[in-house]
C-alpha cells in the first residue's frame, strides 16, 4: 500500500515541480492579475499568461512532439504550429483592419510622417541589441518590440528569432498595456505648455471612394517595395477593404468578431507556451524586457520630436502630443494624446487626430517588420 502511494505520488506534479517551473507559475499568476484586476490588454494578456501557466505545470507535456511510437504530441504542440507556420499574426491584422477607420489619416496625411517617425525606436534598438551581444536576427526581433504592435513582434521573432518568441511576447504586450503609465512623462518633457494646449481643427469629410481605394493603392505600393511584408500589410488592406467596400458587410462582422477572437485565443495560448522556464529563465530575457522598454520610450520621444517639427512647420496647427500615438498601440496611444491634451485645455478634442499617426504607426510597424526581414533573412 505504501508502495502504491509513493508511486502515486510520484506521478504527480507536485513531485516533480522545480524552482524554475515555480518562479514560471507566480509570473503567469502575476500576468493574469494585471490582465483580470488591471485590465491591462486582457483579451491577449489572459491567454498567454494562461498559456505560460499551463505549459509551465510539470509532466502535462502540452507542447510535446510526436515521438517514435506516439499518436500524437500535446495540445500546445498543434496549436503553435500556426505561429510557426506564420498564420495567426496575419489574421489578427484581418481583424485589426475590419476594425480600422482609416478616414483620419486619410484627411491628414501628413500624419503619416508621425507614424514614421515613431518607429525609429525599432531601429535605434535593433542596433543596441546587436552591440549588447545578440545575433543580427535577434537584434531584429526585439526591435520591433519598439513599435508597440504585438502581432508584428510575435510574426517577427517567429521568423528571426523563434527561441526569443516567448520573451519578445510578452516584453510587447507588456508595455502595449502600460502605454498610460510610460508615454504622458516623455510627451510632457518633451513639449511646451503652449504646444500642449494647441486645438486642432475638425478633420474634412473622406469620401468613400478615397476610403475604398486607400488599402487597394497601399497595399499595391507597399507590397511591390517590400516583398516581405505582404502577409501583415495585405491582410490589414483585406480587412479595411472588407469594412469600407460596403459589399460584404458580413465578412467584416465575421472578420471583426468571431475569426478575431478564436484566433486571439489560439494566438495567445500558443505563446504562452513558448515561454516555458528552460527558455524564459534567462539573463537575455532581462535584457529584452530593458530593450523593449527602451524601445518604446525612444518611438515614442521620436513621434513627439516630428509632432514638434510639424508643430513649426505649419504654424502651430498641429498639436505636437499626437506624435506619440505613432507607436502603433491602437486606440490606446491616441486616447493617450487625447488624455494628456484634455488635461491642459479642457476643451482639446485630439482623438479623432491622434487616429491618423496611430493607424499609420501600424502600417509603419508592418513596413519595418517588412525591412528588417528583407535584410536579416
């Protein structure tokens, strides 16, 4: 009998549960309290933290590979292969598209150049990732953590980087969600109080015609400049395409809901797995979680830099805050510009504005991810 109990017990995970798989657990319980009590990007949040908590428990073998002799290998295991085979990042810009207005940035596009400007940080840190001792590849995967576009960071890592996926993920996602704690310090230094109060005027009307031809002539563009980045851009075209063809309003629901949230919920699980401890358990993750905050922060002082250059240019009619709304975290980084606007003029309606660098941030951050790929493969 006793027998039977110690074998028992042994086949448990309890028995087999180590200080690396433990430290692995209290993290994922971390992620999920920022995810559940914070609300800090829960739809993406919850699933991977849930993901790390469940391939982090000892002996369920989730991401197990078919062996000699095996049916099959574990849940986690299948699932991921749409990350590796680069499937679910575009999907997700599917979704990102049919949820898009593009009519701001359409209306200004002088915006564009903020969300150019923003995504200097990916370079700035992809070169300090290469002094600080990574691989080209992997400089190039944590780099782009600077563009505050999490689907991009995870497509990204995938093809340069795949044993950094887990860490890149999860350094992305992180400061995506911490975009109001991190962005308001650097725009205020940044600016003057004259500049932060400027009130911008109302957008013009865009017509549908321009709104159905835009994602034709970018994608059409884009895709003949660089290659590489078709599968991100070209799914983000779809899915706006979708929305403003006023033809297939259905496929934009679809697009929108239920395809975007079973792929988030496979996408998220997916990488959550990746970050088993033998892998996330190391002094290079650290240093990715430094970089990518280090990322951030530069895209974001660059988007306000250009916010302040256009700030000169056109008399002070453009409001430099929105500059920071470049890095990509959408609407996030544009309620951000609005919040920091309201709070020196009360009356300062930047929203609708800060959409226009914001969008083109995640049309930036694809192109960048599209660059780096084209160079580093």
């Amino acid at each position: 009998m006793i027998e039977l109990a110690w074998e028992f017990l042994e086949s448990t995970g309890y028995f087999n549960l180590t200080p690396p798989e433990v430290l692995m657990i209290v993290i994922a319980c971390f992620l999920l309290y920022l995810g559940i009590v914070k609300k800090y990007e829960p739809l993406l949040l919850v699933p991977i933290s849930f993901g790390i908590l469940l391939v982090n428990l000892p002996l369920g073998d989730l991401m197990a590979a078919p062996g000699p002799g095996q049916d099959a290998g574990g849940l986690l295991y299948y699932l991921a292969l749409g990350l590796e085979y680069g499937i679910y990042p575009p999907l997700i810009f599917l979704g990102v598209g049919a949820l898009t207005d593009f009519g701001p940035l359409i209306a200004n596009p002088v915006t564009l150049l903020l969300g150019a400007a923003a995504q200097f940080g990916i370079f700035m840190t992809f070169v300090g990732a290469f002094f600080m001792g990574f691989s080209p590849q992997q400089a190039g995967a944590i780099g782009i953590i600077g563009g505050a576009d999490g689907p991009t960071a995870i497509f990204l890592a995938n093809q340069l980087a795949p044993e950094l996926l887990g860490s890149i993920a999860i350094a992305a996602y992180s400061y995506m969600a911490l975009v109001p704690i991190i962005q308001p310090p650097i725009m205020k230094l940044l600016t003057t109080k004259k500049e932060r109060q400027v009130v911008m005027e109302q957008l013009r009307p865009v017509s549908k015609t321009e709104k159905v031809l835009f994602p034709i002539i970018v994608i059409i563009l884009t895709g003949l400049l660089l290659p590489a980045a078709i599968p991100l851009l070209g799914m983000l075209m779809l899915g706006n395409l979708l929305r403003e063809s006023g033809v297939t309003e259905r496929l934009s629901k679809a697009a929108q809901n239920e395809l975007n949230n079973i792929v988030v919920i496979f996408l998220g699980i997916s990488v959550g797995g990746k970050a088993t401890a033998a892998y996330f358990l190391t002094p290079d993750t650290l240093k990715i979680i430094g970089l990518g905050l280090a990322a951030f922060a530069f895209g974001t002082f660059t988007g306000v830099l250009m916010g302040k250059l256009l700030y000169k240019f056109t008399g002070g009619r453009i409001n430099p805050l929105i500059g920071s709304a470049g890095v990509s975290a959408v609407p996030m980084a544009a309620r951000v510009s609005q919040a920091v606007g309201k709070e020196e003029n009360p009356n300062n309606y930047l929203l609708m504005h800060a959409m226009g660098p914001n969008v083109a941030g995640v049309i930036g951050s694809a192109v960048a991810a599209g660059i780096l790929l084209s160079i580093l493969t």
